[in-house]
C-alpha cells in the first residue's frame, strides 16, 4: 500500500527531498504523495519531524 501524509503535516518539505522517484508534491495545504507513483520504500516516514507519511 502506498503512503499517504496526514493533516498532521507542517509543510517542511523534507519528505519531498528524500522520496527517490519525486512521488511527493506540494499540495493546498499539504505535501501529498502521488500513490502511482509511490514505490512504498518508507524514506518520506523516517525523515518527516512530525510522522504525517503513513502506509494507507
């Protein structure tokens, strides 16, 4: 199952500069992860300060 980020999100973009395949963006309110393009490798969980990427 892909990752998905929470509202638990403060927009830090550290996950963005970690993903390997550029599947997080900057969203309205939030950075999402495109879950097509998610390889599910968990590198956005272990560097977010706040834990908003989850496995959906």
């Amino acid at each position: 199952m892909a990752y998905k980020i929470t509202d638990e999100c403060i927009s830090c973009g550290a996950c963005a500069a970690e993903c390997p395949v550029e599947a997080i963006s900057e969203g309205d309110s939030k950075f999402v992860i495109d879950p097509d393009t998610c390889i599910e490798c968990g590198a956005c969980e272990g560097v977010c300060p706040v834990g908003a990427p989850v496995q959906d």
